[in-house]
C-alpha cells in the first residue's frame, strides 16, 4: 500500500474562484482506492465525493499538484 496525496483542481464559477488544493492524504493500493479511503475517513470530504468521476465539488482530483494545477491554477 501507498500513501497518496490527493488534490482538487482550481475552480472558476459564477465569479469564483479558487487554486488547487490539497485534500488530505490517504493508503490505497491505487489512487483511486485513496480517494475512497479519504472519504471514508472524513466526513466532510465525503460529503462532495464523487467516487465515479473521482471528483469534488465538480473539481477533479490528482495525485500530485503539479497535475492539480495544469487544469485551472
């Protein structure tokens, strides 16, 4: 198992907006699997968690920032 950093993408809407940011971190054998572990730990995560799309909030998710970041700052 790894210890995954996941981060949200940056976000423009409705005059809003946002840089990317980490979420939390969490083991799983893929980052997918992280992403399911973090929102099973944290309830306020959870709450905007969609595990299909592995989103947040509408913001997709990556592993590093770097990849966060290419998307919307």
């Amino acid at each position: 198992m790894k210890i995954w950093e996941i981060w949200s993408e940056g976000y423009m809407v409705t005059g809003n907006t946002g840089k990317h940011q980490l979420m939390g971190e969490a083991e799983g054998k893929t980052f997918r699997q992280a992403c399911i572990n973090l929102a099973k730990k944290d309830s306020e995560f959870s709450a905007y968690f969609e595990e299909e799309d592995l989103s947040h909030w509408g913001c997709s998710l990556f592993p590093t920032a770097e990849e966060a970041a290419k998307t919307f700052g």
